[in-house]
C-alpha cells in the first residue's frame, strides 16, 4: 500500500505504507542512532512526534521485548529508509513491522530519509502528515500541518500513581515527566530503593516521605508548558535533598530557578553526541540525547548555576551545577549506554551526594 509523508513547507514524500494504515499529523524529527530502534520507539520523550531513522535498514535485529524503555512506543509515526523483512538475532521475539501494528503506530518506508533529514536540518523541525490517501488535497492539509501543537505531553506519559522499586541503600525519589526504565534501574543496581512519583505530585508529599535524593527524569514536549510541575520543582531546589536531573528535568531546573529555554532548531536525538565535561575531569564522551530545546545561557544567572557539560558539536549547555546546592543536572542521558558505560559515573556522583551506601 502507497503511503505519503507531506511536510509543512509542501514537500511530499511518497513510500510504503508500514505499520498501522491510519493517518496521523506530528512533529517530525530525526534520530542517527545505527542501534537501539526499539529504545528509540519506547522512549515517552518522543510522545507527539514522528520520528525519522537516519540509519538506512531498520529491523534487522528484531524486536526484544526485555530492552523496552517503557511499557508501550509512544512516537506518533515512524518512518524508515528500509524495514527489515526477516530479523536475525537470537534474542529476537518478533518484527518491528508486527510491533508496530500491534500498537497502531502507522509509518512509512522506502522514501529518501537522507533528503528528508536535510530538509530539517537545513528548514528545522516542522510537523507532516503519514496518510495512505493517495486522493489527498494538499492545499487542506497544510493549514492543519500548520496549526499542529504536541501540547501537554507529559500528562500523558507519567505513571498514574506512585510505586516502590525496593532497594537496601539511599532513598530515591524518582520524579516521572516520561522516565526511561533504565534510570530507575542504573539507580536499583547501585542499591537504591526508588520510589517512582506521578509528575503532578507536590513537592509536600515527596519531602514527607523523607527521601535521601531526588531524580528528575527526562520526557517530551515543551518544558514551559509544564508551569505547575515548574513550580513544585522550585521548592524541592529551596530544601537541602540532594537533586540529580536529566533532560526534561533539567530544563525544568533551570526554569524553576529563573533560566530560560528556547527551541532548537531541529535539536539533538541520536546515540553520538559528544560532550565536555567542564566541572570534572575536561574529558570529553560520546552521549545519547533526545530533546528539542536547551536552556538559554545568556540567561543563566552565575550565582544560582555554572555550566557543568557543553556540546562540543554547537557550543549547548549539556548540564549545570547549582551553586551552593547539592545539585547538579545534564541534558543528555547518561542512563542510556551509548559509549556503553561512558557517562554512569555521573550515577556514582550522585550516590556520593547522598553519602553513598551508608
């Protein structure tokens, strides 16, 4: 079945139907991960947006279900270069193809994905439409291309209610904006026992369970339009637990504490990004990040934080360190294993602002 990829600025791509045959209108967004398709597809930072793959053939390892990041995919849409017809992995239990059906995530294949990354690159990101209506007027869709939002993402990947990962070490709140499971478990491997909050909970009900340490995880979406969360966030940085944040929360970090944020041009979503570590070591390790805005450092007040990590690719903040709090916060993912262990150290840090396994 013929499907069609049709941009904002008009540009139409025309392919084959994967996935499930309906239509959807998302944000479109590239990945150059060459490994870990379904990390990418489980990943709740990709709520509201269709995500294109760089990597030409996809599929070709399976789908196993053990290395899920979430529950379910959240991506509106995918769209590949090639999907993988037969998967040759013995820890495969079935297709991407199927996967994809089974949870009514339409997409396309066989379009030019290079063109349409350059596109981004060149355009930014803007938001498309996947259809299989080969009668489509163009001149109706593009208005509703237009006017597309993803809106309040978070509410809609959070865990409902709070639940216990049971841990013989410090005490770990783990605050859900859309968390990967891999943060709580680099946190269970260290001994922790996390406890895993709804991302509308008051910073009242956190603080009264006594935690040792705080973890704001990453998600999707626009970090000011979480304006309630936003404000909770300020007053767990005005008590003295210690706070570890990644992506979305640190965005939301620096917007509770009076930074800025704005969007990227087409942002950072890939398992190769290299960052300097500027409070540490000078060293230099590959990342794996997945977000479209950044916190503005022309903004950022110098006595509430210094820049602890930056892009080496285009000179973005990547982290920050809070003066005079036991805080600190990165806008990569160092829970995802891209170098595979490059930076997990900074999991161990966070255990020493807690007074480690004592």
């Amino acid at each position: 079945m013929k499907a069609f990829l049709i941009l904002e600025d008009g540009t139409v791509f025309e392919g084959t139907s994967i996935g499930a045959a309906k239509e959807v209108i998302s944000e479109i967004v590239f990945n150059t991960s060459m490994t870990g398709y379904l990390e990418v597809l489980t990943d709740p930072s990709y709520a509201g947006q269709a995500v294109c793959m760089t990597y030409p053939l996809i599929g070709n390892y399976g789908i196993c279900y053990e290395d899920q990041e979430s529950l379910k995919p959240w991506p509106d849409g995918y769209i590949v270069r090639e999907l993988s017809r037969l998967p040759s992995n013995f820890r495969s239990e079935d297709t991407i193809q199927h996967f994809l059906e089974i949870h009514d995530i339409p997409g396309i294949a066989g379009i030019d994905t290079r063109a349409l990354t350059q596109i981004l690159r060149e355009k930014g990101t803007m938001n498309g439409m996947i259809t299989t209506d080969e009668n489509y007027n163009i001149e109706e869709i593009l208005p509703k291309l237009k006017a597309y939002t993803t809106g309040k993402v978070v509410e809609k990947v959070t865990c409902k209610e709070k639940y216990v990962l049971p841990g013989d070490g410090p005490k770990v709140a783990l605050m859900d904006f859309g968390a990967k499971r891999n943060i709580a478990r680099s946190l269970n491997q260290r001994d922790c026992q996390v406890t895993v909050y709804p991302a509308w909970t008051t910073a009242e009900e956190i603080l009264s369970d006594r935690p040792d340490g705080i973890m704001l995880s990453n998600g999707p979406g626009d970090p000011k339009e979480c304006s309630e969360i936003i404000k909770e966030i300020k007053k767990l940085y005005d008590s003295d637990v210690p706070i570890f944040a990644i992506c979305l929360g640190h965005q939301l970090m620096a917007l509770a504490t009076g930074a800025d944020t704005h969007k990227m041009k087409y942002g950072h979503r890939g398992g190769n990004h290299p960052v300097k570590d500027l409070m540490g070591n000078n060293r230099v390790y590959i990342s794996s990040q997945n977000h479209g805005y950044v916190v503005d450092m022309e903004k950022l007040d110098p006595e509430v934080a210094v820049p602890a990590f930056v892009n080496v690719n285009d000179g973005t903040n990547e982290g920050l360190s809070y003066v005079g709090k036991n805080i600190f916060t990165v806008q990569f993912h160092p829970e995802a294993c891209p170098g595979p262990q490059d930076s997990s150290y900074l999991f161990d840090r966070f255990m020493d602002m807690m007074g480690g396994n004592q």
